[in-house]
C-alpha cells in the first residue's frame, strides 16, 4: 500500500507572502534535510545568471570552496549543495543541506546546518565567486555536450518545443556567461529572495517550532511579490526531424512521442502505467523488440516528462541502424497488445515507483513541488486510481501518442 | 544468528553462516522498499582458475556475459516474472563480483525464492547465447564513445598492460565472440557454490524466513569452489593519449596498491586520503582551480581483486598534462609529509557521517554490504572507530610510484 505516511506529518505553513514551510515530522532517516527553493518562469535572458548564481552558491561564501567544505566535513560530512531545475517552463534554484542527526552524530549538527545556509543565504557574490563559478558553468555545459545522449535528448526538446520556455537551457548558455557580472547576479539574488515564490523543506528530528524558527531566520524583507505565469504549451507543427554527424562509434536516437493525457489524477497514472509498458524497467514492449528480439541496442528507455506529458524514448545503435530503429520503435507503438498480465505487471511496477518515492526525502519533496508547480490543491488516491485502469484506458492513451520529434546524433566514423 | 545492535544508529545488522557455507546478511530498514541480494564471487578480473583438478583460461568478458544469460531461463525471461511479482530485477559484474539484486514492495519472500533458485540454474541455448553477443558488443561500443570511460582504461592499460584488471569488464568485440554455452557452463559450475556468494536482505524483512530458505535452496547445490589465479603482476608505468570528437580533455592517473588484509578498513582509510589530498578542500583542487586548470575535483576511484589494486584519479580538464604532473607531484608529497591531527580528525567525522548517510538507503546499504563481503556493516562502522594516524599513513605507503597515466584529448 502506498502509505503517505508523510502526509500524516506533513504540514504547510505560510511563513510570509508566497513563501511557504513544508514541515515533515519523521524520524526513519539518519539525516536531517533543509532545502529552500525559489521559483521563477524560465526565461532565455535570465536563466544563465541564475545557473550562475547557483554555481556562485555552491562556492559558499566569498567564494571560499575549500573553507566550506572543511565546515561540512566538521559537520560529519554534511551536503550542501545550490542546484538548478526544471520544471516544464519553470527555473528553479534550490539550496540543499542534508546532515547526519544530532543523536547519532552526538553533537549539535542541525543547529551548524541551519546557520551555515543562512550564512549563504545573506551573503553577497563576490568578484571572486563569479569568476570560478563562470569557469566551472562553462566547463559544465561544455562537458555535457560531450556525452551524445544527453546532448540527443536536449536537442530533440528544441526542436520540438521551439518557441516554449520548456525548451529553454535552465543550466544556461555558454554565450552569455561572459556578459555577466556581480552587480547583476547581486540585484538577482536579492530579487529572487525578496519577490521570488518560495518554499522551505525541513524535515528530520526536529519539532515543528524548530524548523519554524529556521525558516524565519532564512526570509529577509518581501515586496513585490510576482505571479507566476501560467505554463502555457507551445510545440512545433508536424513532426521535426533533424540529425547531426559526430566522430562517435554509435549512433544515439532521441523521440518524442505527445500524449494527450492531463498530469495530475488518473489520467498522470494512466501515463505511468503506459511508460512502463513500452519502456520500463527489464521487460518492455521496446526492450523487446528492439532489444532482444532485434539485438539492435544494448540501452532503449524512455520517460514520461509530467510538465509536458511527452513521452521521450532514446537509444544507442550501430551506425546504419538508425532508421530501422525508429520504424520498430513506431511499429511497437501502433501495434502494441495489451493484455492483462501485462497490464497487471504495469500497475505493479507504477506502484513499487511510487512507494520507492516515500523512501527518499527529495522523491517526497520533489512530488509535493509537482503538485504545487501543477496547481494540484486535492490529495491524490494513487493507488485506488491505478487500480481502476483498465485495458481500454492504457488503449486509449496508446492511440493518443503523436510523434513530434526525432533527433539522431549519428555516427560518422 | 549474530545479532549486531551496538554500533552507530542505521548499521544495525544480523550476520548469520549457513553450513553451505553461504553468509547471510540481514539489514533492517523501516522502508517501503525491501532489496534482496545475491553477490557472487567471480568478477571480470576472474579469466584463469583452477577447477577440479584442471586449469582454465576464459575470454574476457566471460563473468559479465554470464551475468546477461542468467536472466534466460528455459522458461523465458527472469525480469518478466519479477514484474509480474511487482518487483524490478537488475545485476551488474565488476572485477571482482557479479551482483544480482531486486527491489519490491510486496512479494518479497516469492521474489527472493525466484532470485536464488534463478541465480541457482543455469540455462544457456545457443541462440540466446549468439543473440546475446550482438547487444553486449552495442554496450561495448557505447562506452567507447564515453572519454571518461576510455581514460580509465588507457590508464589501466598502461599500469598493469596485458592484465585482467586493465580489460573492459564487458571484454572486447572478439573475446565476446570466444564465449560459449559450455564456457558458460563451466564458469558458473565453478564459482556459482553455496560458499562463494553471499545473501544480502535490506528493508522491513524476516530474518529467520530470509535465512531458512537460503539454506533449504543453496543447501543441495554444489559445493566445489574454483580457484581463481592470484594476479601478481608487477606494475608498469606509461603514458598514452586518445583521440575523440570531445570538447574539454579527460585524464586518469592510476597507481598500483599494495593488497593486504582488512580490505573494510583500508576501504575507508583509502577514503579519507582521495578526499584529504583530492577532495574539494585539498590543498591540490585550491591550487588547480586557482589556475583554471580544473573546475571540478577530480573522482578517485580504489579496487583491490585478487593479489592486484589500483588508486586512480580522474577528471576533465583544460590542460591536463599539468594536471597529470601535478597530481604525481602531490602523490610524492603526501607520502612524505604526515596529516596533521585536525586534519585527520576532520576527516574521520567526515567519514562517519558519509558512512552512516550513505547506508540509509536500502539498495545502497546492500550493495555496501555486498563489496564488505567479509565485515557486517556494524562491524564495518566500528571500524572507522578504530583508525588512526599511523594506519592512515600506513596505507599511504601501500600507494605504489608507478603511474599508467591517459589522456583523452580533441580530435
């Protein structure tokens, strides 16, 4: 059963204007976490000054790497880190620090945590921070670009999505690195922590009037709070296909597949429990055919992206292989049999994912940050939802899939 | 039954050896999720052994192949049935272990009887076999295009050339082809034994159901263990340079180490010396990346299988020579100069703290327990206890001069 058993726990409080706590009171990991998140639309112009800002974080104060990570290393080897995400047309920067419990350490870890991104938090960026930070982006972004598959995957999202902020590169872009400096990243911080929507994430063995008291101490002054606008869609017409050549020994296939599911309900668990049928975990319609009965990939998965509902399939091939790949991938989708074993294994594995979500603190906070980003306000009945799909509600999803993009990173050796 | 409750919170473990010879650890978790193992003592380090009174030579890639064919059962596919039970099944091979593990939330016990008795039968048609090849030829030439990949095992190749332990684990294009269903056969009658694998279980289990039915399976199974040839191998030192289509150079500098016993507590020493002389508060990664030559700290990997280990630093860089140069002159000077006592003291909280975080999770903690095949975690985390600055240094000295040092550079 999927217990929520953080649900009965869980609380949400709003501390101040558009800036909220997420209280969990559970004590089953050995760790207490604290994370504060700010959320705006993702925009071309501003998302590389906040990937910056996010690297400039993780530098700790004045930029000073190494003196942060001699504190952490004092506080048991605690994690704290400043990550950018995505969420559909939404840019996310989130602050993390994760430290072992005060009981198990047997000193006062918690309290060092809570002052050290507090510290963070109401520092500036210095001169210093910004040139590593700029030096570390690029080699990031550079470096990513390296690996065919991811690359494969972000290009078949611009091409699919071209005029939609879910197409925007969150963690920024090379050319405009240069063109940024303290000043700005400095009116940004100060603009995300004054008018940015904002949510804290405390949980662990600590009382409620605890993490109230840290999350206070985390919130300046607030004004001119903005409203989030409403993640509209925007896709290409027809299906965009495109390819580039690379010195690489196998090719790598990227495509997108649109459904026309919602992402909350039954609807959002239908979605999962097709994902699992055509590309989960060991046995899948295309790890099948493709695959094993095929031999023509040693890697061919897929994920369902919830703030667009777009299945995305990719895979490694020989060189020459590519387009018969993609014809038994698109053979697999229109001919594909439902059965209710399969069905049944499909429901099992959807629910194992959700229960495996409860395991971890970011599987629970970033399923509450779902929830919110998709103005989902009512408690949702997963497991009652799934147990009531039936064949012709996965048939039906299956019919609705459109192909919209492919992109091949193919080899040229 | 062992029970283990005095040590630090989430390590708590039951340790118990059935007379098969098979060790079973028990790791109980209060989490949706329960993992069950099986790890087995052959890697793909493990090519030469003794079997029955014979000697065999097996291609490279042999206990990765294996591996893939397990889930082939004359029955059909292993990972179809586990998802019929709701669970995901999964494996992989190293030098020297293959792993067979599952995740559920329900079934657990049906599953864990599926894992064992499948781990247990070998099943290997020829055309399963011949098909097999196809796909881990595609896994091999996707890590070919992975630098990072390619760094590892040039350096590799150049410390210990010729050596299972610079090999691929998956082999190479014309040593899959070597592998048979009789090749197969064989390697899993001589090492798949009762007393070369070790039963892991994490998460809200029955110790006592966990432990009955490992004996009521693996009891009647054969008891012959091969025995696989200690690889002394003298160290050799080189350096070579890759060409591929990449943006920013890769590099890995691998150095031998010294095997000794007390591989748990050498794991964590080793440890606290990438982190103390590598990590992000080295004095190395300050200097690096003050001159712009490296934006990340680079990833130190150690591993030690059957008479042979190395200690390799790896990463991306924008000059890496330098960055090669400096780290064999860091190696030099930290084996020459002591860690100061707040240094070593931070360090062990560190450790601690990485230790214990790491291991509360489920899958980690039995794949943690499954490399610590011969200490329970709760042994293993009263070991971190019991380091000190001599053990520290000592294992420092286990850090050979040679150096296999690649470079992947833009084409």
């Amino acid at each position: 059963m999927i217990t929520r058993e953080y649900e009965k726990t869980y609380e949400i409080t709003e501390i101040s204007e558009a800036v909220r706590l997420h209280y969990f009171d559970e004590e089953k990991f050995n760790t207490n976490f604290i994370s504060v998140i700010w959320t705006i639309p993702a925009e071309k112009k501003n998302v590389t000054k906040v990937s910056l800002l996010a690297e400039c974080l993780r530098l700790g104060i004045d930029g000073n790497r190494h003196a942060l990570e001699e504190k952490l290393s004092e506080m048991y080897g605690a994690v704290f880190d400043a990550v950018v995400l995505q969420k559909g047309g939404r840019q996310l920067l989130a602050l993390n620090i994760e430290c072992i419990k005060d009981s198990v350490a047997g000193e006062k870890v918690l309290k060092n945590a809570a002052g050290l991104i507090n510290d963070i938090i109401n520092s500036k960026i210095a001169d210093n921070a910004l040139t590593q930070a700029k030096r570390r982006l690029k080699t990031r972004l550079v470096t990513k670009n390296d690996l065919a598959a991811e690359y494969a995957i972000e290009k078949l999202i611009d091409i699919t999505y071209p005029n939609d902020s879910f197409s925007v590169h969150c963690d920024g872009y090379i050319d405009d690195i240069d063109k940024i400096d303290t000043k700005e990243l400095n009116e940004l911080f100060n603009e995300l922590k004054c008018s940015a929507h904002t949510d804290i994430f405390i949980s662990g063995e600590l009382t409620k009037e605890k993490a109230m008291s840290i999350s206070k101490s985390l919130i300046g002054r607030r004004e001119n709070i903005k409203k989030l606008p409403i993640d509209e869609i925007n896709i290409c017409f027809g299906c965009a296909a495109t390819s580039e050549k690379r010195l690489i020994s196998q090719s790598r296939l990227a495509v997108a597949y649109t459904s026309k599911l919602n992402p909350w309900g039954k609807d959002w668990c239908i979605g999962l429990v097709l994902r699992e049928i055509l590309c989960g975990a060991g046995s899948s319609v295309l790890y099948d055919s493709v695959r094993q009965e095929e031999g023509l990939c040693y890697y061919i998965g897929g994920r369902l992206m919830r703030f667009r509902m777009v299945y995305v399939i990719d895979a490694g091939v020989d060189s020459g292989n590519e387009d018969k790949t993609l014809k038994l991938i698109d053979e697999a989708i229109n001919s594909c049999c439902i059965d209710e074993d399969k069905l049944d294994a499909a429901k099992k594995a959807v629910l194992k994912d959700l229960k495996a979500t409860e395991d971890r603190r970011t599987g629970i906070i970033n399923e509450k940050l779902n929830e919110m980003l998709l103005g989902i306000t009512i408690e949702h009945q997963a497991e009652k939802d799934i147990q009531t799909i039936t064949i012709k509600d996965v048939m039906s999803a299956l019919k609705g899939l459109e192909k919209k993009g492919v992109f091949i990173v193919a080899s040229d050796k | 039954m062992e029970v283990k409750l005095n040590c630090p919170s989430g390590c708590e473990t039951i340790h118990h050896k059935l007379s098969c010879g098979t060790e079973v650890y028990i790791l109980p978790r209060e989490r949706n999720i329960k993992v069950g193992a099986v790890a087995v003592n052959f890697g793909a380090n493990d090519v030469e052994f003794m079997f029955e009174n014979k000697y065999y030579r097996m291609p490279y890639g042999t206990a990765h192949f294996l591996e893939h064919q397990m889930f082939e059962q004359q029955w059909g596919n292993v990972s179809g049935r586990f998802i019929e039970l709701g669970a995901e099944v999964n494996a992989f091979t190293d030098g020297g272990r293959t792993v067979y593990y599952f995740k559920t939330a329900e079934n657990f016990m049906e599953c864990f009887r599926l894992l064992l008795n499948f781990v247990e039968t070998p099943y290997f048609a020829d055309e399963s076999v011949e098909n097999e090849k196809s796909i881990i030829k595609n896994e091999i030439t996707m890590y070919d295009d992975d630098p990072n990949w390619r760094a590892f095992f040039g350096a590799m190749k150049m410390l210990y050339p010729d050596s299972p332990i610079s090999q691929e684990i998956a082999g190479n294009t014309e040593s899959i082809d070597k592998i048979s269903p009789e090749v197969l056969y064989t390697c899993h009658r001589a090492f798949y034994t009762p007393r070369n694998m070790t039963v892991i279980c994490a998460g809200d289990v029955c110790a006592d159901e966990i432990i009955t039915e490992t004996d009521k399976i693996f009891s009647s199974a054969d008891k012959n263990t091969a025995e696989a040839k200690c690889l002394k191998i003298q160290p050799s030192e080189g350096k070579t340079e890759i060409l591929m289509d990449i943006n920013i150079q890769r590099f890995c500098a691998a150095y031998p180490i010294e095997v000794s016993k007390n591989l748990v507590k050498k794991n964590f020493i080793l440890s606290m010396i990438a982190d103390n002389t590598f990590g992000e508060s080295s004095e190395f990664f300050k200097e690096m990346s003050r001159k712009g030559l490296i934006n990340e700290p680079p990833s130190v990997e150690f591993f030690e299988h059957k008479g042979l280990g190395y200690f390799a630093i790896s990463g991306a860089a924008s000059r890496a020579d330098k960055v090669v140069e400096e780290i064999q002159n860091t190696i030099k000077r930290a084996k020459n100069r002591s860690i100061n006592s707040s240094d070593f003291s931070r360090e062990m909280k560190r450790l601690t703290g990485v230790f214990i975080r790491s291991i509360d999770d489920c899958e980690t903690a039995a794949i943690t327990q499954a490399r610590f095949k011969e200490k329970s975690l709760a042994e293993a985390a009263l070991e971190i206890n019991k380091i000190t600055i001599q053990d520290y240094e000592r294992v420092l000295d286990m850090i050979g001069d040679k150096c296999g040092i690649c470079i992947i550079s833009k084409k």
